[in-house]
C-alpha cells in the first residue's frame, strides 16, 4: 500500500476508494486462479477446533478473506496504521469484522493499542468468531511475536499455521516482502497441524510454542510456494 504518497493515502476519500479497488481486484486474483487445498480435506480438519486462530506472514495475507465460508463467522487484527485504514477497507467488504491494534517486539503492546486488542480478540473467540491474524510483529518479517500465542494461552484456542501462494505474482521491496498476487494463477492453501498452548505454560514454554509457530508458518510457506509454482506437481 506504500505505492501512493502519504498525503493521499491519509485521506479518508482516498482510503476508501483504494480500499474497494484493493478489493474488487482481489476478487479478480481468486476467482481467475485454480487453488490446491493442502490437506485436500482442511475444512473437515478444522471444524472440530473452531473457533480458531489462523496465523499467516505478513505480506502473505492479501487473499485470506477468501478463506472464509458462510457459516465462519471471523475477525481480523488489523494495525492502526494509515495502511491498516485500507486493508480493513478491504476486510470489511469482503466479509469479515475487525479489531484494531497490534503487537510489539515483546509484551509491551500499549504503544500501538496491543492491550485492548489482545482483549478484543480473547473476547470475539470465547464468542464463537474465528481470528486472523499476522504472527509477524512489526517490521520484523518471518519472526513470530509472542502475542500469538499468549493469545493462544489464554483462550484455549489452537493456533492453525496458513499459507496462500500463487504462481503469478509481484514481490514488493518492502520490509516484509510483500507478495502481490496476480490473476490466472496456479495457487495453493496449506494448513499446518493445529498448534495448543497450555494454560499453566510459562515463559520458557511460551517461548518454545512462539519458535515452532515461526518454523511451522516457515513450513507451510515453503510448501503453498512450491506447490504454487508446480515444484512437485502430482
């Protein structure tokens, strides 16, 4: 979103109306490209956990709305950032809610509105909606937060490690290596293996789930990018 100069994404007018050409184009990307679901049967899987928390990378979660089917009811955590103020543009129109705030470096999240955030969602879980959120803290590509899974922890939800890729895409030269998807795409969704977080789990437990949350995110990265780009194709 860093395309456009400050002075026009911080208008509101602006805001909206990237908001819905973000959106309509997206739409465009998933209804023209032939998504592979890893495990085939994902859904299924799921359903028994729900509701969830779906971790993604940041800069790898353009098309996770799409994710969404009817009967899911979800929220998204979204910065407060002038950026965030598009994508939850985007979001909103594309059928989920969202939650403002985000995390930081390590457990002081009141900078950026991590506390009412972290509540919000403990909230929206224990009220049957589903939660998506980027495990990545700020500026800080491919390195799992805590906040994840003290999210985890304190709600009793599993953490579901996902990935969507396609074959046709951009690369932005940006902090997180923002992928920009393209239409008439191969593409791929991979779940990993649900991730539970203790109750009684301290920190040197909380520090362990935080390294394998970053190693399976990493895991099911690779694996949407390979099947994506027909490394291994069946």
């Amino acid at each position: 979103m860093r395309l456009l100069p400050k002075r026009v994404t911080i208008a509101p007018w602006a805001q909206k109306a990237i908001g819905i050409a973000a959106c309509n184009y997206l739409r465009l990307v998933w209804k023209t490209s032939r998504f592979i679901y890893e495990p085939a049967d994902l859904y299924d899987r799921v359903r028994p956990d729900l509701p969830v928390i779906v971790a993604v990378w940041h800069g790898q979660h353009f098309l996770t709305s799409f994710l969404k089917r009817d009967e899911h009811r979800v929220k998204v955590l979204i910065s407060r950032h002038r950026d965030g103020e598009i994508n939850a543009i985007v979001a909103e129109r594309l059928g989920a809610e969202t939650i403002r705030g985000s995390g930081d470096h390590n457990r002081e999240f009141l900078r950026k509105g991590g506390v009412g955030a972290f509540k919000a969602m403990l909230h929206a879980l224990r009220d049957g909606y589903n939660i998506v959120m980027t495990a990545d803290v700020p500026k800080v590509s491919q390195v799992a937060g805590l906040g994840i899974v003290m999210l985890a922890r304190a709600s009793g939800r599993p953490i579901y490690p996902t990935a969507i890729a396609t074959s046709r895409r951009i690369k932005l030269n940006s902090w997180d290596s923002s992928a920009v998807n393209l239409p008439f795409s191969r593409g791929a969704v991979v779940m990993g293996e649900p991730i539970r977080v203790p109750a009684d789990a301290d920190d040197a437990m909380l520090e362990a789930v935080r390294l394998h949350v970053e190693a399976q995110l990493n895991l099911v990265t690779a694996r949407a990018y390979s099947i994506a780009d027909g490394a291994d194709r069946e």
